[in-house]
C-alpha cells in the first residue's frame, strides 16, 4: 500500500469508530498521529489535490469531465473545437 491508500484506509477506520483513537489507527497503518488527525479533520489535504487546487488551471474533477467531453465527441465523430 502506498501513502495516500493507507491514509484512505486509515480515515475509514476511524470514521467507523465513535471515539477515534488516532494512536491505535497510526499504529496499525505505519502513519503519523497528527498527520491522520490533521486529514480527518480538513486542515490538510493530499498533495496530488493540493496540487489540483493551486498549481493546475483546472482541477481534477474538470479535467476528468473535459476528457469525457472530448472522448463523447471522438465516438461521434465531431472534432472538439474551442
């Protein structure tokens, strides 16, 4: 598993639990305590959406609709035009 998959795993688990114990979850993970508490609790982000926000014109989400756009466009045989 790399980084970001068991920061996913790791914030499932203690979103499943009433009273997140962040030692335990950093433990079982191989994580940093504060780094998992900072993630759940929205101070920080991944860098790969981090990244998205500040450093890319458009973020993730736009440019994953605009390749859907244009492969919609390709199977109808309609070149895609500014």
């Amino acid at each position: 598993m790399d980084y970001e998959q068991r920061m996913k795993a790791a914030i499932a688990s203690l979103e499943s639990q009433e009273v997140p114990n962040y030692s335990e979850a950093a433990r079982q993970f191989n994580l940093d305590r504060t780094a998992i508490k900072n993630r759940l609790l929205g101070k920080t982000t991944s860098q790969a959406e981090a990244n998205s926000r500040c450093r890319q014109l458009l973020t993730n989400a736009q440019e994953e609709q605009l390749i859907a756009q244009i492969n919609k466009l390709t199977v109808r045989h309609m070149p895609p035009t500014s």
